[in-house]
C-alpha cells in the first residue's frame, strides 16, 4: 500500500474532504490532491502532520508495506467546528439583540430612522460574520453544525425582519394621500413582518435541503 494511497484511506476513514484535510494541514486542496494521485510527496514536516492528524506513525505512512496497525483514530475533526460555529451562535445572536435594542432607542425613543439604519448595520455584521464562518469550515460541515446553521438563519430572520419591515411601510405610509389610523399602521406592519419572516425561514430551510 502506498503513500497516496494511504492518506486516501486515512482521509476517508475519517469522513474529510481534499478541502477540509488540506485546510487542518495549512495547505492547498491542490497539493491534497497531487499526494493522493502520487503525482507528488509530502515534505517531512507534512508528513509529521499526517501522522498526528490520523495517530499514525511516519514509518507507517512511508513504507509502502502495510506495516503497524493504525493507532486508535482520535475524536473526528468534523466535530470540532460543530462545536465552534455553536459557539459563534451563541454570541452572535446575542449581538443581534444588544443591536436590535439600540435600533429600537433610535426609532422609538429618539424618533431616529437614519440613527436607526446605523444600529442595525451591526446586525448585519454579525450575520455577515456568522455566514463567513460556516463558509471557513464548509468542508468538514456535517449534520449538526448544518443544523446550527439553519437554526441561526432562522433566529436572525425573526429577529432582523421587523425593523426593515417597518421602516419601508413607514416610508410608504407618508406618500399616502389620506389620513390612516396608527393602529391599522401598526397591525399592517406586524402582518408583513410575520409574513416576511416566515418567507425567509421558508427560504433558509430551501436552501439547506437543497444541499442534502
């Protein structure tokens, strides 16, 4: 058994991608892929990688025998951004809200649309951070961090829908010609937030079922 064709057994054996192997070891999907097509080798500080990535021993991965056993695999990779992106989650959506709080000081208590805009670009932010971190560890996404994911879309879609909502029904409230009570503003600005949101949750869970 070769070199090459070992690191594509150890990979798979692992449940990694090109991507994901190439992005533990701080190289290319490139050069993973040249290693398992045997086009190319990995210098020693590589292999010293491969070897505690996968618990192997070098002499293991360089004799072309079957030589010792593999040691016990260690817990897989994939879980480990799993973890992280829960993490991210957590303190994200918690941004989300300490950010929604200052659009509603600056809409309701300051009577402030263009303050209200700057309050909210940090929600932005903190979906715009989240999205890049899952595209980071896109390779080694599995079941569950997908579904922390999902959930986190899904959370921000709720939360962030209402204030947009409001401000374009409030824009378009003041080109009407006649008068209009506060009250039916009001209950024509919660009917297209629960419908706005409810269409995006719908599209974020089109999107992740359209990857499985």
């Amino acid at each position: 058994m070769k070199l090459s064709e070992k690191i594509v057994a150890l990979r798979k054996s692992r449940g990694l991608s090109q991507e994901a192997l190439a992005q533990a070891l701080g190289v290319s999907r490139q050069a993973v892929s040249r290693w398992e097509m045997g086009s190319a080798m990995p210098d020693a500080a590589n292999i010293l990688q491969l070897s505690k990535l996968f618990a192997v021993t070098a002499d293991y991965l360089l004799n072309d025998s079957d030589g010792d056993a593999p040691a016990a695999a260690p817990p897989q990779p994939g879980k480990k951004p799993t973890r992280s992106l829960h993490q991210i989650m957590i303190y994200l959506v918690t941004l989300e809200v300490m950010a929604l709080l200052l659009v509603f000081m600056s809409v309701f208590i300051l009577q402030s649309a263009f303050f209200g805009i700057l309050g909210f670009l940090p929600f932005v932010a903190c979906v715009g951070g989240f999205a890049y971190a899952q595209h980071k560890h896109s390779g080694q996404n599995g079941e569950q961090t997908a579904a922390f994911c999902r959930r986190f879309y899904k959370i921000s879609a709720w939360l962030g829908a209402y204030f947009p909502v409001r401000l374009a029904v409030t824009a378009l409230a003041h080109l009407y010609p006649r008068p209009y009570h506060t009250l039916a503003l009001e209950c024509v600005i919660l009917a297209l937030y629960l419908m706005t949101a409810t269409l995006l949750c719908l599209a974020v869970d089109r999107h992740f079922l359209s990857k499985t």
